[in-house]
C-alpha cells in the first residue's frame, strides 16, 4: 500500500506535470488580462500569480523527468515527443511575459534557462528519434523549431522590456509617423458610440505613444517639427485627453507586461504565421502516423496537446493582426505598396470596424472580462481614513472581526472618483503648464500646498501658520492636512452653506474628503507612488496616539459584536450613522486639550492648529478670507494630488500598470504632453 502513490508516480508523473503545463498556460491566457484594472477579485489575481510563478517551474520539471530513461520506457516513447511542446509553454502565452518590473531585469537569468532547457530537449529527442525513418520525424522537428521560437520570443520580450532596454532604443529608433493617416478632429457628426470614439482615440494614443515612453524612462523627448500631433491635443475635449492618456498607459503596459513590443514587428508577425502552419501540418503527420505499440493514453495525451496548440496559435494569430499595434508597424514599413493597400485603399479601416463591431457582441454577451479585459482605468481611487481606522474593533479585543477586515481589506476601500473633479484636476494641470510653473524639464516648481494658499487670498494671520504646516517631508504634510480635513470637517464650528451655495460646497466637501482619503490611501497602501522619504514610521505612531486617545476616553470596544462585523462594509466614505459618531467622537475628543497628545509625535497637534486656522479663516470677521475654508481645502489637496503624480518616481508609474494602474499615473502623464505641447508652441 506503501508503495502504490509512489509508483504510480512514477509511471505517470510526465503525463500529470505535461497536463499540469498546458493547464497553467490557459488560466495565464485566460486571467492575464485582469491586471489592467483595478478590482476586487482578489482571488482570481492570487490564481494569475500562482499559475505564472508554477507555470515556468512545472515545465522545467517536466523536461528533466523526460531527460532520464524511466520516464520514458519503451511503452511511453510518444513521451518524449512532448519535449517541444514544454517549450511551447516555456514561451507562455503573448499577453503576459513579465508579472512585475523585476521580471523584465532578470532577462539574462531566462536567456540562460533557455539555453538549458533547449539543450534539454535536444537531449531527449536525440536519444529517442535520432536514426528514425518515420515520417513522424517531421512533427517533431516542426513543433520544436516552434517551441525554440516563441521561448525565444519570451526572452526578447523580457529583454526588451526592460527599463534600460527602453531608453536604449529610444535613441536610434525612428518613430512611426502614424499621424499621416489620421483624421485631426473627430467626426463633426459626433461619434456612434463609446467604441467609436475609443478606436478613434486609440490611433492618435499610437501617435503620441513616444512622449510616454519617453517620459516612463525618464529620457528627454518631444513632439518634433511636425505639428499635426499638437493639432491632435489641441482639438479634443479635455474627457478626450484624459481617455487618450489611459489608452497611451494601456500601450505602455503592453510593452512593459506582454510581447506587444516582439510580436509587432516583421520577424514576430512571421513567427505568429508559422507557429499555426507548423501546430497544424503536425496534426496532420501525427494524425496519419503509425500508433501502434504507443499508449492509448499518451496518444489522447498528443492529441489535446496539438489541439491545444492549433488554437492558441490560431488565437495569437487572429489577436496580433486585429491588434491596434499593427497601424504603426504599417506606418513604419519600407514596403510602400503594402502601405498604399492596406492604409490608403481603406482595408485596414474595414478590417478594424469588424473588430469594434465583434467587440460590442463581446461586451453585450458580457464576456468582455474574459475575452477583451478594458485597455482603461477602471476609474475608482483607494480611501483610507486615520480616524475610521482608529475608530474600529480593536484586534486584540476582537480577533476575528481583525482577520476578517485583513481577509477583505477592509481597512481601505474604493470610490468612483467624481467626474467633475476629474475635470477641475485636468483645467489646474492646464493651468500649471500654460503660466510657466513647471520646468523645463516637466517638474512643477513650487512646493506642495504653497501655490494653491497664495491664490486663496488669505488674511497673513491665517496664511503664515498655514504654510509652516504643510510638512518638511511631502508624507508628513499629508499626515497633517489628513487629520486637519477630518478635524474640520467634523466639527461643530464650521460656518453652515446657504441655500445659495449649498451645491457648490456639497461638491468641495465630497472632493476635499477623496482627495484626502485617496492621498492617505496611498500613503499606508502605496507608499512607493508618493514622493520624499517615506513616513511609515510617523503615520504608526501617530496611528498609536490617536488609538490610545480614543483607549483612554473609555471608547474601547470590549468584545466582538454583529455590529462590528457589519462596519467592516462601512468605507472611509461611510455616511452611516455609526461610523460618522465614532468618527465624530472621536475628533471632539482630540480637539479637548488633551494630556495623552504625546509631544513624540506633534502632528496631531498640528493637525489641530491646521483645523483651527481653517475655522478662524470663516468665523473671525478680522481675518476673514475671500474664499471659504472648504475651498481652501480644496485647493490645497489638488496641489498635493497633482505634486504626488508630478514627482513620483518613474519607475513606480511603470510598476503600477501591472496592477491597474493609478490616478496619479494619468495626471503625471498628462502633464507631460501638456508641457511638450505648451513647449512647442512657444
């Protein structure tokens, strides 16, 4: 009985881990494309992580077993015709090469392992087909040109994405001059849909794509003499730039994250042509080839692995011609008559109006997550509040109502980022550019926070102590400004709106609360997408004396309840009555002078001051401003929104694509054409 797993192993371990292969390279092909938004299926992204960490592994295992005589016996020969097709997968499929940045450096670590493992298989086939006349010979030696191709590919891919990679190429390669056959505004007509208007955008993306590669390895570009391109800015609506640069970012994650970069070229389209022809002219060879003396099971076994790969290729195929990337790679051919075919005689708009059309079927079936994942944003931002946070069942009192807001991640949560403010943010980026304060070379000039209470027209008594508050680090400003929102918003004192201006000031307090949540969000959460030394370190202790505050009042909770399991679904955002009463509760208490306010960590106390000037800036008739103090909020947190995108590090912009991608990564890369734009025509 011992024995029986162990043997079993044994003679079927190949069959199992070759199955175990093509497995993992379909949920790859099938979950790649969720990486490009943001979502909440946290499951379906831990089985893409799996499945790309087991895949490469699985493969290599399978090639050894195969290099050793007991995992090919005489009875399980066919075995040994697998070798290519593990190279096949060792390939992966087109639409993910690299999980993160770091797997793009490690190009040089594949190029070995390919050398490796395609001695591997040279191995295994020589010893089992050398001196064979079957015209079986030709299958193998078909699917293993293909399998050495697309490894190859993967490590060309890899090693071309590469960051330095990147900027090496940027200096000798042409770019395309895609814009010499493209309509410079949209249809006067209007569009006839949202896909119309988003294949139109995607052409002009492709135009415009060498500012954003050139901004994302921070190397010097810009949009040359011709200024068809600055036409192309100029004449859209400012929702139409922010979908331009979404677009141009969904570009970006295809040369960073996919063979985009491999596949559209002259050699890549020519492998994606013979990879099917050579998966199907095996079939055929395999098909009328001798079986006899072979296992029934490994023949079904190589029937579902030539299947498989016919209609991945096939699949790979139909995706790299009907991919937009194919327009730039027509542009930039030598072959005129090709251009003069497809471009000018009108076939290639033919081509891509059946494709948005299969793509609106697609979305109607609601398969689009699957078959066509969204190139956009998914255009909702991170919350994360310190009083909420400080306010929930403590963990040590409430352990399983702990694990399961670590489980759900409940201690941040998402919001639909307002339309309006999405607007404002792009007019202010504008506005920026336009009177000269971002520099020559694209960086803004004034500090976080400074420029926006200038143009506040505050009284010096509420301006001077304002601008000492804004931190000496970009992280410690957000802390501060973070706790003083919460700490106005929340309190009694503020001055109420009036019929009049009741709308215009609903829609400052929404924005200034996800403004400040998201910037808090992103400094617990993605501390890498913010700028300056990182202030982890402030923000727990501060987190530690708000804790103790709220302890000290008798506010503990002193065992779990439903209720608690219930406000584990209530956001930073969170407008029901018990969250906003500990929230409440909460800023009263730290507002009271407070002896348990330690003087280790002053930010609480300035955070009080903060809020204390914005209440003086609306109530104290001697100080009074011209704007109120919600406006002053405002404009303050869209000087730290716009900075943290303006002055995150390259690098992180990049990185993030792989996991849905930022705000903040959209606003950087706007102002970067922008400033090209406004350079230009000075």
């Amino acid at each position: 009985m011992a024995g029986g797993p162990i043997d079993f192993w044994n003679a079927w371990a190949v069959q199992i881990l070759v199955l175990a292969s093509l497995t993992l390279q379909v949920i790859l092909l099938l979950l790649a494309g969720i990486r490009r938004r943001e979502t909440s299926w946290r499951l379906f992204r831990f089985i893409l992580w799996m499945a790309y960490q087991l895949a490469d592994a699985t493969a290599i295992y399978a090639l050894g077993h195969l290099s050793f005589d007991g995992a090919t016996r005489r009875e399980h020969r066919l075995v040994a015709f697998w070798a290519p097709f593990l190279l096949l997968h060792l390939g992966g499929p087109d639409n993910i090469t690299a999980y993160s940045l770091e797997d793009n450096r490690l190009w040089l670590r594949h190029l070995v392992t390919l050398g490796m493992q395609v001695a591997g298989a040279v191995y295994v086939l020589y010893k089992h087909y050398v001196g064979t006349q079957d015209m079986f010979v030709l299958a193998v030696i078909l699917m293993f040109i293909v399998g050495v191709l697309k490894y190859g590919e993967r490590t060309a891919a890899l090693k071309g994405s590469n960051m330095d990679s990147i900027r090496s190429s940027l200096k000798k390669e042409p770019r395309a001059k895609c814009h010499f056959y493209l309509d410079e505004r949209p249809p006067k007509g209007g569009f006839k849909g949202k896909m119309d208007e988003e294949e139109f955008l995607m052409r002009h993306a492709h135009s415009l794509f060498h500012i954003c590669k050139h901004a994302a390895v921070d190397s010097s570009g810009s949009m040359g003499e011709d200024n068809r391109e600055i036409k192309v800015l100029e004449h859209l609506t400012y929702e139409q730039r922010y979908v331009l640069m979404e677009l141009e970012l969904s570009l970006m994650y295809d040369i960073l994250y996919t063979k985009a970069a491999v596949v559209h070229n002259l050699f890549g389209y020519c492998v994606c042509i013979v990879s099917p022809a050579a998966a199907a002219a095996s079939l055929l060879v395999f098909q009328f080839s001798g079986k006899a003396g072979h296992s029934r099971v490994d023949v079904l076994i190589t029937y579902i692995l030539l299947g498989s790969a016919l209609l991945l290729e096939m699949r790979s195929l139909l995706s790299a011609l009907g991919s937009s990337w194919t327009l730039p790679f027509l542009c930039g051919t030598r072959w005129s008559w090709l251009q003069h075919e497809v471009l000018c005689g009108g076939g290639w708009d033919r081509l891509r109006r059946r494709i948005v059309s299969l793509h609106r079927l697609i979305k109607v079936m609601g398969l689009s997550t699957w078959l066509r994942p969204s190139r956009r944003w998914s255009g909702t931002v991170g919350q994360y509040n310190m009083l909420h946070f400080c306010t929930r069942p403590s963990k040590r009192n409430s352990p399983l109502v702990g694990r399961f807001a670590k489980m759900l991640g409940a201690h941040s949560w998402t919001v639909k980022f307002p339309e309006e403010l999405k607007q404002r943010l792009m007019m202010y980026i504008q506005e920026l550019v336009s009177d000269g304060k971002v520099s020559t070379q694209g960086i803004i000039r004034e500090k976080w926070g400074e420029e926006a209470l200038d143009d506040c027209n505050l009284h010096d008594d509420v301006l001077k102590p304002l601008k000492r508050k804004l931190g000496v680090e970009f992280q410690e400003g957000v802390i501060i400004w973070h706790l003083a929102t919460d700490l106005f918003l929340l309190g009694e004192n503020r001055k109420k709106a009036t019929e009049e201006t009741m709308e215009e000031e609903a829609f400052y307090e929404e924005s200034v609360r996800v403004m400040s949540n998201y910037m808090m969000f992103l400094l617990v959460e993605r501390p890498y997408m913010l700028p300056g030394l990182s202030q982890s370190k402030l923000y727990r202790r501060t987190c530690e004396n708000l804790v103790s505050i709220w302890s000290q009042e008798g506010q503990e909770h002193p065992a779990p309840s439903y209720g608690d399991l219930f406000r584990l679904y209530d956001g930073p955002n969170s407008r029901s009555r018990s969250s906003l009463q500990y929230r409440k509760k909460l800023a009263e208490i730290v507002q009271k002078e407070n002896p348990d306010i330690t003087d280790e960590v002053p930010r609480v106390r300035y955070a009080i001051l903060v809020a204390q000037e914005l209440v003086k800036n609306e109530n104290d008739e001697k100080v009074k401003g011209t704007y109120s103090s919600l406006q002053v909020l405002f404009y303050v947190w869209r000087d730290f929104l716009v900075h943290a995108a303006n002055k995150c590090s390259r690098e992180s912009h990049a990185g993030k694509l792989s996991s849905g991608g930022e705000l903040t990564t959209i606003l950087w890369l706007l102002t970067e054409h922008l400033h090209q734009l406004v350079k230009h025509n000075r």
